[in-house]
C-alpha cells in the first residue's frame, strides 16, 4: 500500500514538473472536485489495503464492481449522459456508504467474515456511482452488480497455499 501510495504521489508530482498540471489552479472549493476527489483517494486506499488480503484473484465480484467503477467514472468525467450534480448531500452520502463498505469489506478479511465481505461490497454498490453522480453508474450495479456478489466467497486456503 504504501508503495502505490508514493506511486501515485511521484506520478502527480512528475506531472506538476512537466507542467501538465498545475496544484494551484484546481478547483479545490468545487464541491464536485471535494466528493470525485475524496471517492478517488478512498478507492485508492481500499483498493491497497484489500489487494494484500484477496492477492490476484480476479472473481466475477470484482470484475463487475470494476464495471460499475468504469462505467460510473466514464459517465461521470468524459461523457456526463446521466449525471446529477446538484444532489450534493445525497453525493456526499454515497462516499459515507462506500468508505462504510470500504472498512467493512477490510475488517471481513480479517474476521474471515463471508456475510461482512458480501455486506461491505453492497455498500460500496451503492456508495461508489452515487458519490460520483452518475445514474446510469446506479443502474449497472443495481443490474449486475448485487447480482454478481451475491455469491462472493473468501478465498479458501487450499487456494491459498496452491493445492
């Protein structure tokens, strides 16, 4: 985690040297920069922290949680087809839920929690394309992601130990 961490840090400030961005110009008082900026830093967070406990393993509950997070990004960011962004308690509730489901997905690695993994990636479901204000973001996880988790599982440890 804490490599990615100073990745992305060397990354940002590579691109404040090259003059590609800069620092000061951002618009840090927008509330739609503050909720898309604090989704995107808790999605990074999680995404380390949970990486150590699940390894590689690329399940249909991930794949379709990345879809949700693709599509809800590209509506939100580049085509703005099905974005809301007046609602902004109603944003801001959708990072609660999805840094809630965050540390609950985290804490169920560690309790070996099945119920908990499942409860955390619903709230992430429902926080993530919220927070970033896209509706058709809502529908996909609606549509295939509760569907595609419902069944997720911890890995077991004969997968683990490679047997």
């Amino acid at each position: 985690m804490v490599l990615r961490s100073i990745a992305i840090l060397v990354l940002i400030g590579m691109l404040w040297l090259l003059g590609v961005i800069d620092l000061e110009t951002l618009p840090w008082h927008s509330n739609e920069f503050q909720i898309c900026g604090v989704t995107v830093l808790l999605y990074l967070f999680w995404s380390a922290s949970e990486s150590k406990y699940r390894g590689d393993s690329e399940s249909l509950p991930y794949i379709v949680f990345y879809a949700v997070l693709l599509v809800s990004a590209v509506d939100s960011f580049l085509l703005e087809l099905t974005t809301y962004d007046s609602l902004w308690i109603l944003r801001w509730a959708g990072v609660v839920l999805f840094a809630a489901g965050s540390l609950i997905r985290v804490a169920a690695y560690r309790s070996r929690s099945v119920n908990n993994l499942r409860l955390g990636r619903y709230l992430q479901l429902a926080g993530l394309p919220v927070a970033l204000g896209s509706i058709t973001g809502t529908v996909v996880a609606l549509a295939a992601g509760i569907p595609g988790s419902i069944h997720e599982e911890l890995d077991r440890p004969d997968e683990e130990s490679g047997i």
